[in-house]
C-alpha cells in the first residue's frame, strides 16, 4: 500500500506546483545577482559573450523565483531558463547574506516550475524539480539540503510507456509513477 500513497502523494505535490507555483516563479531577477551569476559560471558567462547578450537581457531570459529558503526572513532566489539545453535548464540557487548573493551548489538541469517544498533539511526547504526524460516520462527529485549544498533525497520515475522489442514506443493507458533510487 504504501508505494500507491507515494505515487499518489507525488501527483499532489505536480498539482500545487502546477496551480500554486506559477504565481511565484517568473519573477525578474535582481540585476546584482545576475551579475553575480555571470561571476560563478563562467560557461554561463562565455555563452552570454558569444550571443552577445547584454547584461538586460540575461535579466530577461532568467526565470527567478524569490522565496525564503532558509528561514531567516531574508529573500533566497532559484534561478533557471538560461543556457538551456534541448529541453532541461540548469538551475541555480542563491541566498542572499547582507548585500550579497552567494550560491548554494545543486547540480542538475530541469524542465518546468521548480518547487518548494514545506519540508525542511538542516534548515532549508527541500526543493522539487522535473527533469524531462524523452517520450516515455520525466522524472521528479527533490533535493536536500546537506548543510553545504542540495543533494538528490527523494527521485520519482513518471513513464508514460516503454519501446517495445521492434523499438515502437507502446503508450500505458495510466501513466506509472515509480520511486526509485536516486544514485
């Protein structure tokens, strides 16, 4: 029984996220920390010279999403919709200490609204994320803080079908939610 209530509990948490973290996410991002970004990737740097984006628009193609991450009353920010692959974005996490952005390692790219999450791990809310995973699904993570960076804790595999032996792609009638481990 009790894999059908985490399946079941991961469909609710696609449809807060759905419903509710839209309003949050989107937001534009403050220019000192998209400078600051600029600074810590330089690949993200590189990209934005060889574009030859200004500083506006890296403003611009940001997706931000203010939030308190670690409880102290203070806006933290998840970036992401910047240097983006064929589907998945990488995301990027900062707090905010005094007048400065300092980056907060979570190494991975996703696709849609990251999400946070009410729980908490050493202090900061756990994020979700979805990494998109071709045809057959995506999969859904959420991250831990470990008390210097975010770690995958919690992995999901949502699978819409399989590729069958002559390499047709096969549709379930239900889409299959599956835990799984997450190394």
């Amino acid at each position: 029984m009790k894999p059908k209530i985490s399946a079941l509990r991961a469909i609710i948490s696609l449809l807060v996220v759905a419903t509710l973290g839209l309003a949050a996410y989107g937001q534009k991002a403050p220019i000192d920390l998209a400078r600051q970004l600029l600074r810590d990737e330089n690949w993200v740097a590189e990209i934005s010279r060889d574009n030859g984006w200004s500083i506006s628009e890296v403003v611009r193609m940001l997706q931000s999403q203010r939030t308190d991450l670690n409880g102290d009353r203070v806006p933290d920010y998840i970036l992401t919709g910047i240097a983006c692959g064929n589907v998945n974005c990488p995301v990027f996490v900062y707090r905010t200490e005094g007048r400065r952005y300092v980056r907060v390692p979570l190494e991975t790219e996703a696709t849609g609204v990251p999400s946070v999450e009410r729980s908490t791990s050493k202090g900061y809310r756990n994020i979700g994320l979805h990494i998109h995973g071709g045809a057959e699904g995506f999969s859904r993570i959420i991250f831990k803080y470990s008390g210097s960076k975010y770690r995958p804790a919690e992995c999901y595999r949502y699978s819409n079908g399989y590729v069958d032996s002559r390499g047709s792609f096969q549709p379930y009638k239900k889409p299959r939610i599956v835990e799984r481990g997450c190394g």
